[in-house]
C-alpha cells in the first residue's frame, strides 16, 4: 500500500511538473530584428560593337558618339524602392579597337533627369591583345535614392580617334550585386 | 521465454529506427481512445460515453533540428546571425509540424459478447511542411555565394487540412486469441492547402566564354499550390463573422469537401502474457471538389541579361528592350490559377507493438463472470509511422505500463523520433466510479522549458467508461 502511495505521489508530481511546464530563457520580441538579407548577382546590360555600329546607316557617315537606352524598370519595383541597401555595379569592356574610348553610363529619372553617372576610360587594344577594362562604382547607403530614383540606363560610347585604323570589337558586359534587407 | 526472447530481439532491431505519433494512448485497454488507434485493442470495458469536446483533447507540435531556443535566446541579441545559422544547419529532410485533435462526441457500447461498437466525432487539424533549405538560403543569402549551385524548388512541400471526422467503428473479437476492428471514416474538409510535388532548379552560373558575366537558368519549373475552402472567403469581403461562422460550421457538417476512410487493426495473444498488435489509420482520401484554386507556376527560361541593339537611332523611339524581356520571361515562365478539383490523402499512420504482461493479475471471484486475466505490469514496444509527402516519420516506444489498482494506472514511455533521441513520457489515468480522467504527455523533459524542445505533445480528456463489475 505504502508503495502505491508512493507510486501516485511520482505521478502527481510528474503531472505537476507537465501542468507547470514554462518558456523561458526566450525573447519573442527579437522576431521583430530578423531581417532577411539576400545579396543578388544579376547581369545588367551587354553589347558587342564592331566599326559598323559607329557608321551612320543612311549617310554613311562616321559617329564618333553612340548610345542606346535601356529601361530598367524593375527599379521602381517595390522591393527595390523599399528594401534595397546598396547596389555595387561592375563594368568591364574588352576593346581590341587600337583606339581609346570614353565609356558613359548614366541613370535616368523618369522624367529623364540625370541621377547620376559613371565615366571611365577604356583602353586601347587590338585583335591580338584585348585590353580589358573594368570599373566598380558602388552605390552605398549615402547614394542608394539616386538608383532608386532611376528608371533608365543610357550607354555611351566615344571615340577617341588617332590614326590607327579603325577596326576591332568592344564587347561591353555591365553586373549589379544588389544588397537588400527584407 | 520464447516470446521474451522474441521481444527482446525485436527491441534490439527496431532501437535504431526513428518516429512520430500518440504512443501513450495505443493498447491501453482501459482506455476507450485505443480504439481510435486501433479498431482491433483489447478492452476491457462494456460501454463508454465521452463528455462532448473534453473526452479527448490532444496536442502536439515538433520541429526537427531547430528550437525556438535555437533562434531567440535572450542571452545573445545576434538573432539574425542565429536565424543563418539555423538555416545552414537544418536539412530539407527537416521538417515541421502541429497537430490538433478535438472529440466532439465518443460514444461505444457492447452489442454482445464479440462485438463493440464505437462512434463519434472529432475535429483535426493537420500542418505538416519540410525545411525548404535551398530556397531559405535564396531568400536569406541571395545567390552570390552560391554561383554555379541550383537552387532546388523539389524542397517545397507543405500540407495543411482542417476537417471533422464522423466515425463508426467495430470491435470483433474472433475468439480468445484474436480481436480485429474496422472503423470506417467520413470526412468533412473546412480547409486544405497542399503543395507536394514541386520541382525544378534556379542556378546561376558563371558564364565562361560568353559576353555576360553570368547565365541565370530557371529549368523545368513546375511549382503547383492547391487550395480548398479559402477563395470564398478570400472573396467574400462583405461577410460578416457570423456568415463566416456560419460557413465554416456547414463545412463541418458535410456541407464542404467530403472523403472517406478506414481505419484497420489487429490484437494477438501469442500466450497469456505476450501479445502483438498492429493497426492503420486513415487509410482515406479527400475530394476536394467545390471552393478550389490551383496556382501553377511552370516553364524554364535562360538569360544572360539585356543585350541592346547598338546604336539607337536618332529621332525614333527607344526600343522597349526591358518590356520584350519581361514578354519573354512572361512566354517562357508561366502562371496560372485554375479551378481544378484534386484529390488528396489523408496521411496514413500505422501503429504495431508487442507486450508482455507480467505481475499479479486482477481476477474477480466472481464464477459467473468470464474476465480474462489481467496483469498489473506490462512492458512493450510500440513501432509508429506516418506518411508524409516525402516518406514516413517513424518513431519507436519503449513502454512500461502500471496498473496502481483496477481503477488507477499510468504508462512510462520512451520514445526515438525524427525530434529526439530524450522523449520520456507519462499517462496516467484514474477512474472515479463510472467516470474517467486521463493525462498524457510526452516530452516530460521539455516541459521545464518548451523552448528548448523540438516536440511536445498532451492529451487529456474525461469520459464516462462502464465496466462489469
């Protein structure tokens, strides 16, 4: 008898202790700290121009500036608008022209006002030695409105002209690593 | 002595298997609930009545390989380093899951010396979803350290069922040897939600000899999500919470998505002492006909980025070079929400143990009455299972059962399982007169802090079980 007293007592307590059972040692309030923070490799914008591309298809003439426009528009997507943090771009051109240019990125608002650009110079090359040139412009937290104030990407290219024989490719290859905070 | 060599054998084989379930109400033949684990337990009672919504209220949640613990600890206010962390170590085997099950109405009665026959209703819910590891790292990382590395989309799938189950079961005994028992199912789905059989990658690899720097590849992307019971309330903004109660009440009663089921089992003695039981439950299948959307997400699309066409043209329009991309990505990578009816199974769990009984059994001197011996000891192995999306949850019991007195008993268990290798539970059950309370939990050893716990699970419930005196 004393052994089944004793037996119901463990029990008791067991279920004391399942009925008194706790969380502790947690903060909850800490889900309001978690942040995702993917970081994004994305290609952006590539080309390749040959010495035809800077000829003007009616007048035959030589252009020694030519550009394109690309709309980015995922940039004014609300991830972006909201969760992006900085955006490091990177830029590489592969010239085998033996003349210089000078590249011009620029970044558009939607209105078309200029956000801001990123200018560098490519070097000469030529088709047995591809000069690679390569720019990382990045876009911390102090410019970041600027790219989520743009909509569009303007690509500039100039001549610098000499005497050489102009002839060759530029291929031009153009990525973001875009860092968010969800 | 054979059959304890037989089930010390059995013990040593099935130690290292893993599992999941309601081990400390199976083959309590006191208990009118092992019925509802096996349509085939012994009982020893000749009639049962539970106190509507109280006569079986079970709990449970688990989590493998993570604690709440794990991700909030108040000593270190690094939670997001805890949360990567977390995610790196984590599996897409790893899963998560909550289960809930309210009786509404228990009812059994004897018909006759062979045959008992049980009723009721319960109400289920059932969320069950594997760790979807590659796509966590995706959403937590990005892909730049994982360049070359396919993010897989087969590690999504999740299953989540709301439902009342109207039940009807028979208890045979066949002769002194064996009882069998079927239970047949009739379900009323409120809602179901299920993702199961995804597939497709998203790598981004590096680009060697192209133009870009990388290609971007979605391949054979399927990714299908199927919904019951939602869209009309999703729909539906003007209801008021008392059509919406109304609603969700005739869904429960028959009035939404139904299905059909059985449950199955067997109970042998092998000797006086030593008995093998083996039962399935919920061997049944939804229709989920009426409220359903499907969203489908499919295709495969490759890109290296926005190639212009060099140069513009003066005095023309900028080609839309982004808007042809998005048509592209659009025509190639495709989303569609259906109307189509599915069909889904209910998720199968098998119990099957062996026990031996030993110690003094109970044996009223009473010549007219034909009990069988009983014994106040009973030592078992219980191997549970259930099936999942992507193969079955097993988990093992080692189980001591007690009998204080005729009325009083507990049962100690131990179990293995996907959570733990540390689950120690305890049920015990008393019956005052003809009335019955019983408690169960297992996991003893988290409850001092459920934060540090993969899995918890308790039922209780009260019932009136009448017996032969």
């Amino acid at each position: 008898m004393k052994k089944n007293a004793a037996l119901f007592h463990i029990i008791t307590l067991c279920c004391g202790v399942f009925l008194t059972g706790c969380v502790k040692d947690v903060d909850f309030g800490q889900a309001n700290d978690i942040v995702l923070s993917p970081d994004i490799q994305s290609n952006l914008v590539l080309y390749t121009v040959g010495e035809a591309d800077f000829v003007d298809p009616v007048t035959k003439d030589i252009h020694t500036v030519i550009r394109d426009t690309v709309r980015l528009e995922f940039l004014d997507d609300d991830y972006i608008q909201n969760d992006l943090n900085s955006v490091e771009f990177y830029f590489r051109n592969i010239n085998t022209f033996p003349q210089a240019f000078v590249s011009r990125v620029h970044f558009l608002s939607a209105s078309g006002r200029k956000q801001f650009s990123i200018n560098y110079p490519i070097s000469p090359g030529s088709s047995d030695n591809p000069v690679s040139t390569e720019r990382i412009e990045v876009m911390g937290a102090d410019r970041i409105e600027q790219v989520k104030n743009s909509i569009t990407m303007v690509v500039e290219l100039e001549v610098q002209t000499n005497e050489e024989a102009f002839t060759g490719d530029l291929e031009f290859a153009s990525k973001g690593l875009f860092k968010f905070e969800f | 002595m054979r059959g304890l060599i037989f089930f010390f054998f059995f013990s040593s084989i099935q130690l290292s298997l893993f599992s999941q379930n309601k081990p400390l109400l199976y083959n309590v033949d006191g208990l009118p609930q092992t019925l509802m684990s096996n349509p085939g337990a012994e009982i020893s009672f000749r009639g049962h009545f539970g106190i509507p919504f109280l006569s079986q209220v079970h709990l449970s949640a688990g989590s493998t390989g993570v604690t709440a613990f794990d991700i909030f600890d108040d000593s270190n206010p690094n939670v997001n380093l805890r949360v990567r962390n977390a995610i790196r170590k984590l599996t897409h085997r790893d899963y998560f899951s909550v289960n809930e099950q309210l009786e509404i109405l228990s009812i059994g009665w004897r018909l006759n010396r062979q045959n008992y026959l049980s009723a009721g209703v319960y109400q289920e819910t059932d969320v069950f979803a594997y760790f979807p590891k590659d796509l966590a790292i995706l959403a937590n990382e990005g892909n730049t350290n994982y360049i070359n590395q396919p993010f897989d989309f087969s590690q999504a799938a999740f299953t989540a069922e709301v439902l009342t189950v109207y039940h009807l079961g028979l208890n045979y005994k066949f002769n002194s040897k064996l009882t069998v028992g079927a239970r047949a199912k009739l379900y009323s789905g409120i809602f179901n939600v299920e993702s199961t059989n995804n597939q497709g990658t998203f790598t981004t690899t590096l680009n060697e000899g192209g133009n870009g720097f990388y290609r971007q590849t979605a391949s054979e992307i399927d990714i299908v999500v199927n919904t019951s019971g939602f869209a009309s309330l999703r729909d539906e903004e003007d209801n008021t919470v008392d059509q919406a109660a109304a609603d969700l009440l005739k869904r429960s009663m028959l009035g939404g998505n139904l299905g059909v089921g059985l449950d199955l089992g067997a109970t042998y003695k092998v000797n006086e002492q030593f008995i093998v039981t083996g039962a399935v439950q919920d061997i049944g299948i939804m229709f989920q006909r009426t409220d359903v959307e499907n969203y489908r997400y499919y295709g495969s699309y490759e890109t290296e980025g926005i190639e212009p066409l060099f140069p513009e043209q003066e005095n023309t329009e900028a080609i839309p070079y982004w808007d042809i991309f998005e048509d592209e990505v659009d025509a190639n990578l495709q989303d569609e929400t259906l109307e189509d009816p599915y069909v889904t199974w209910r998720p199968v769990k098998f119990n099957t143990t062996m026990e031996f009984g030993f110690g003094r059994a109970f044996l009223p001197c009473n010549y007219r009455l034909v009990k069988e011996a009983r014994y106040m000891n009973a030592a078992g192995l219980l191997l549970s299972g259930v099936n999942r999306p992507k193969g079955i949850a097993l988990s093992m019991t080692a189980y001591y059962d007690k009998l204080i007195t005729e009325k009083f008993g507990f049962r100690a268990a131990y179990t293995i399982d996907d959570y733990s290798f540390t689950n120690v539970g305890l049920m015990a059950h008393r019956t005052f007169g003809s009335f019955n309370i019983y408690l169960a939990a297992n996991n003893l050893l988290g409850f001092p802090n459920f934060a540090k716990a993969n899995s918890t699970s308790l039922q209780f419930g009260m019932q009136f079980i009448f017996k032969d005196n």
